[in-house]
C-alpha cells in the first residue's frame, strides 16, 4: 500500500493511494501468480506526474520489487520520480 508523504496514516480504510495486492500463489507463499493493483483516485486529486509514480510504484510490487532501493520510485517518499533505478532494474532482470 502506498499513502501520501506525510499521510501519518498507513491505514488501507483511508487515506491510501494505492495497493499491490496478491491474488494467487504458489503453496510457498513465495511467487504471485495474480496480482490486482488498486488506485485510489477518488481522494485526489492527483496530477498526471503523481498518477506515473503511483502506477510505477505499484507495478513495481507486482514484479517483486521491496520498498529499498536509493531512488526509484518504489522507494517511499518520493512523488516526483516516476522511473525504477538501476538497483530495481537490477532486480526486474534477474528475475526474469
């Protein structure tokens, strides 16, 4: 789940912007096969750069990405990025 910067609040009920969330996987519980990517854009507004990094930011979940990394936009706190980094790359590739 993503909320705002400085939300104070990492509730689901409120004050969200978006979730990654894992619809099906395997018995190990360690590989997603489904993955539903929920946008809140009723508590808006937010302008088309907010809406890239929280696609981006989602997404990068649905690929196996962490909430580390120095920059990209997985990494919490940022608004303004809209890319992955070279570490998120890094990942996405060996991945797959």
């Amino acid at each position: 789940m993503y909320a705002p910067s400085g939300s104070g609040t990492e509730s689901f009920e409120e004050d969200w912007a978006g979730v990654a969330e894992c619809i099906s996987h395997n018995s190990a519980n360690t590989i997603c096969f489904h993955w539903h990517l929920k946008m809140d854009t009723a508590d808006g507004p937010y302008d088309s750069d907010q809406r890239k990094h929280l696609v981006c930011h989602e997404g990068g979940h649905a690929f196996g990405l962490r909430h580390i990394g120095a920059g990209g936009c997985v990494a919490p706190g940022s608004w303004s990025v809209k890319n992955w980094d070279s570490h998120d790359n890094f990942h996405i590739n060996s991945y797959y």
